[in-house]
C-alpha cells in the first residue's frame, strides 16, 4: 500500500502544476475567440490602468474648486464639464475609478472566501451543519441586496468603510451557494473517497481538495458579481451613504447632478455612463469566463 501511494504522489505535484498550466492555455484560447469577452476585457484593465495612472490621466485636481467656472459645459478644456462647485468632472471620473476599484476589490476578497468556506462546509458535511448554513443564507437571500446593504448601513453609519462592510455582508450567499453545489457533486468522487481512506479530517478534504476544485465556479460568479456590486456601491452613493464628500465617487456624483440634469445634463450624465460601461465589461467578461470554464 505504502509503495503504492509513493507511486500516485511521486511526481503529482509537477505533473498538477503542467496540467493546469494546460488548462488555463487552452482556456485563454478559448477566450480569445469571444469578441464580446475580450471587450469586457479591455474595459476591465482600462480600469485598472485609469485607476492605477489617475496622477497623470486627470487634467486637474479632482477637489480644486473655481466658482468662476461652475456649470460650464463640455469644452476642450474641460471635456466633461464642470460641476456647481467648478471642479472637472472628467478629472472626477477618473479619480471616482479608485474608489470603485477599491470598493470592488475589498468586497471581493472579503466575501469570496467567506462564501467559497461556507458553501464547502455546508455541502461536505451535510445534516444539522447544511441545514443551518443554508437556513443563514436563505435569511439573506430573502431581502433585495441594496435594501439589506441600506439597513447596515443605516446601523453603522455613513461612510466608505462601512459600506464596504455592508456590501460584503449582503454579498456572501449567492457564493456559498455556488460553492455548496459544486461540493455536493465534488464530495462523491472517488479521488475524494481515497483521500478520505488514507485519514485526512474533514477540514482537510474541505481545505486541500474540494475548495480549490470550487474555485472555477467562483472565479465565474465574482466576475459577474461585480457589476452589482459596483451598483450597489453607486446605489449608497446616490443616497448619500457610501463615499462622502468631497470624494470623487460616481454615484455620489449622479446624485450631485440630479438637480441639474435638464439644464446642466452633462454633470450627472458622464458620471452615468462610466458606471454603465464598468458593469458592462464585468458583465461581458464574466459571460466569457463562464462559457471558457463551465465544462457544462
């Protein structure tokens, strides 16, 4: 037996690391020839890099005010306009990507493994543990995200930090979900039955064989996520209980502008709009990495 199992896990580790290496090549090639999911890919680092180069991107100081030119129009020198207090809105934009981009990632990593732990827990172990854990979820699931994310917020107070916090914890159980359906698939096999001969615990299993084998499905799910949270974010925003002022953040924005959207359009228009294109390239791009890493 001894021999036997030096045998399986001798060059396991390599010839693992090659065949993922494959994978994700073919998977990329795949990717390739979706001229849609591609788009959502350059959207998504167009972001990165606006967000990353933002110094050297935006014209002007995002909270400089001139009074002198508020509510101006689109023009060569401001080419979104300004907004009532005189700042450009194009250098806003640019600015409000940090905010979006950090707003988006803390909730990702936070809720991804908090729902990918979950899920795997509840759908290995299954009985009074699934129950329960998918009871929790079903509580969450009940209520719109937005309206749940509003009353944390409301508990907490407004501010960037904790419509983090209150985004995250709405965000969680469509992945536990996700998670706790692959496991139940997962948990059958038979490489997880030998596993499972050998000794391992069942927090082993969960950590060092199932989880990483729920993570495609994960990947999927966070990329299409994005674009709600990014709504969700806006949504906070709109009401004024996300990012506060002066911080550039687009739907704080929208909001700023409503007042003036039939005489001044373009100061909650632009901000509008870049919302809209960010939650469609996530959109675009999740739909591709779903099509490239679904094997169903």
């Amino acid at each position: 037996m001894g021999n036997w199992t030096a045998y399986l896990t001798a060059d396991a580790p390599a010839s693992r690391r090659q065949a993922r290496l494959g994978q994700a090549w073919r998977q990329w090639l795949a990717l390739k020839q979706n001229p849609l999911a591609i788009a959502g890919l350059i959207i998504v680092i167009s972001l990165l890099l606006i967000a990353a180069f933002a110094p050297f991107i935006a014209p002007f100081d995002p909270l400089a005010q001139d009074l002198d030119r508020r509510l101006m129009p689109p023009s060569a020198l401001n080419l979104f306009g300004t907004d009532s207090l005189g700042r450009d809105i194009f250098s806003r934009i640019v600015y409000g990507a940090r905010v979006t981009l950090f707003i988006v990632l803390l909730v990702v990593i936070s809720v991804g493994p908090l729902g990918l732990l979950i899920g795997a827990t509840s759908g290995y172990l299954g009985g009074w543990v699934d129950r329960a854990l998918m009871r929790l979820t079903d509580v969450f699931l009940a209520f719109p995200r937005l309206v749940l994310a509003l009353a944390f917020v409301a508990a907490l107070g407004p501010g960037l930090e904790n419509a983090v916090i209150a985004i995250a914890v709405t965000a969680w159980p469509p992945y536990a979900r996700v998670a706790r359906a692959e496991t139940l698939v997962i948990r059958n096999a038979d490489y997880i039955a030998a596993v499972r001969l050998q000794g391992a615990s069942s927090w082993r299993i969960v950590l060092r064989h199932i989880v990483p084998m729920c993570l495609p499905s994960l990947i999927v799910r966070t990329t299409l996520d994005m674009a709600g949270i990014i709504l969700t974010a806006a949504g906070l925003g709109f009401l004024g209980l996300g990012a506060q002022p002066p911080m550039p953040e687009w739907g704080a924005m929208i909001s700023a502008g409503r007042e003036q959207i039939f005489d001044q359009w373009w100061v909650a228009t632009f901000p509008g709009l870049a919302i809209c294109v960010v939650a469609l390239g996530f959109n675009l791009l999740g739909d591709g990495l779903r099509d490239v890493m679904d094997a169903k």
